[in-house]
C-alpha cells in the first residue's frame, strides 16, 4: 500500500507567559492508503496538537515546530507556505473535528456550506457544487438530502451534523482524514452509526484515517494500527490486536484495566490511575509515566527509555522490555 503520510521525530512547543510548553516530544507515526490509524491517550497528551500540526492548524507564534519532519503524499509540510497549505487543506487531507455545532457556520444553510467548498477547491460551477453537495450528503447516509441540504445546522440532531461535517471534509477526495474524537457528544446508537459509516468510506475510497479518541470501544470496531500517547510522546505502537492483547507498556496496560467488560462484577470497582501526567513546562528527565507506574525503577526517573521491539511491527518504550531486564517482562 502507498504511504499516504509519514511524521518522524516530530517535536512542537507552545511560548506562554509562563514558558515553553514541550506539547509533542518526538512523535513518529507513519499512515498507509486505506488504513486507519488511531491515537489514543488521555488529555493533554498531544495528540490533538499532532493531528493539526499536520494540517498547520496551531497559529505560529506561539507553535513551534522545533524539530523533525511531516510528509504527505510525497509533499513536506514543514516547509510549506501558508499559500500551499491553503491548497493542501481540503485537497489532500481535512479534518472533521469534535464539535460540529461549533465548526459549522450557524447562518448559512447545509449545502451552501458544501457548495462554496466544492466551487473554491474543484473550480466547477455553483449548479454542479449544489447537485455534489446533495450527492455526498446522501452518501453520508443523511435521509431526505435534498430539503435537508436547505436546512441550518441547528435543524440537524447531533448525529446528522457530525455526517455532515464527514461529507465536508470528504467533499475533495483527500487522501487523508483526520477524525479528532468524531463520536465524543454522540449517544452509543449514533456512535456506532458513525463509527460503521467511517469503516464504510475507508473500504469505498480507500481514504486513510487519523482517529483521535478517548474510547478504546471505538479503535477495536475501525481502527487496523494504534499509537499511544502520554506526556507528548507515544509510548507505545501495534496493531489493534497487539494493543489490546498483548499490550507491553504499563500506561497501555492500565488504560486497558480502567475500561469495564462484560465479566465485571456489580460489586468490583474500575482500576483508576493515581496521580497526574507531568507538567509539559518542565517535562520530566526520565519516563513521563514513571511518578504514576507502580513498576518504576530508579533508571526510569533519569534516563528516557529507548524504542523497544514487543513483536513484529509492535514497540513501545519501557525499561522493563530492555533485553537484560532480571525480573519478568509481562504481568
């Protein structure tokens, strides 16, 4: 498959008042045609900050990209021009992102929302854009496309802005989709909607995805790699089924035993994660997770631990993983 986006090394910094924020430490991350990627981690951990520092979304000052590089489709985005990524915006990859009702603008209609997108970036005439825009909203699965399309966004439920906010962002066939938490304000019934019809885009259009999410629910139903994040680095990368069968690094692990299953008993309680993440200000010297990890050594508060090899296109970067670890690698 063709590498549709490629980010190696990648750092960024906020300047505040305050001081430099370290938001992304070194992120590398790799995407191929049709595949889904999702990042998953609690917040504040930089992966909103990565997403849209590839479509260089972050105002610079106060963003940084202190170091590293981001290709897409062969084209360096850390180089480019504001003027060129206002033509790689929509073209090459868009975003849909969290909250549609903020996204969208609330005194235009729907489809005239559509319209001006399709007539700016694909040059065709206004009648042309009018019948795409019916055309992608019936494609996102939205009933009645044609009265719909005349509507306002605060005549859509929640769910059918969401899918309207899909069919904007697919409007210019982008070789990349980057979804940042897409089912976060959606009840379980609409999620599952959302989440089969971003399935089915992937397989028809063979579009690459970018899933930003909080719910592991969501990266086991679409997502085939997974990264995880904390403190601005990723900690940990696999599969879907390494991820959440045979997960190497302890954050992994305890994100996996905070999560209820159908086995959970009325009167058990959910593992919770004591402590904080650090502060981004002032990053830590050794392993971000080490003031939170009940297997903390003392290597761990002073040296970064290297990328290490779980299995087969599987790493994640923890001091227990190292070759010449004495005690037992797996819990």
């Amino acid at each position: 498959m063709e590498e549709v986006l490629k980010i190696e090394n990648l750092h960024v910094s906020f300047d505040s008042y305050a001081g430099e924020v370290h938001a992304v430490r070194g992120v590398t991350l790799d995407v191929k045609e049709g595949e889904v990627l999702a990042i998953v981690g609690e917040s504040g951990c930089g992966k909103s900050v990565t997403a849209q520092t590839i479509m260089k979304l972050n105002p610079m000052p106060p963003a940084r990209i202190k170091e590293g590089s981001i290709t897409l489709c062969g084209r360096d985005i850390v180089a480019a021009s504001e003027k060129e990524m206002q033509d790689i915006r929509g073209q090459e990859v868009s975003m849909i992102f969290q909250d549609p009702m903020t996204c969208m603008n609330p005194t235009m209609r729907v489809g005239k929302q559509l319209t001006e997108t399709l007539v700016k970036k694909k040059k065709i005439s206004r009648a042309e854009a009018e019948k795409e825009a019916v055309r992608l909203l019936k494609m996102v699965q939205i009933p009645n496309a044609e009265q719909r399309a005349k509507q306002y966004p605060h005549e859509f439920s929640g769910g059918m802005r969401q899918r309207a906010m899909i069919a904007m962002a697919l409007a210019c066939n982008p070789k990349l989709l980057i979804a940042d938490e897409p089912t976060t304000a959606l009840d379980v019934t609409i999620q599952a909607q959302i989440i089969q019809l971003m399935g089915k885009i992937k397989d028809e259009t063979k579009t690459a995805i970018i899933l930003i999410t909080h719910d592991l629910g969501v990266v086991a139903n679409l997502a085939d790699k997974v990264a995880v994040m904390y403190a601005g680095k990723v900690v940990e990368k696999g599969t879907a089924r390494d991820i959440f069968y045979k997960p190497g690094h302890p954050y992994t692990k305890a994100l996996l035993k905070s999560l209820p299953t159908i086995d959970t008993k009325k009167e058990e309680q959910l593992v919770s994660i004591p402590g904080t993440p650090p502060d981004l200000y002032a990053p830590p010297q050794g392993c971000g997770f080490a003031s939170r990890c009940e297997h903390c050594m003392k290597i761990c508060q002073v040296n970064q631990p290297p990328v290490f090899e779980v299995g087969e296109g599987h790493t994640a970067s923890c001091w227990r993983l190292h070759p010449d670890f004495p005690g037992k690698k797996e819990d």
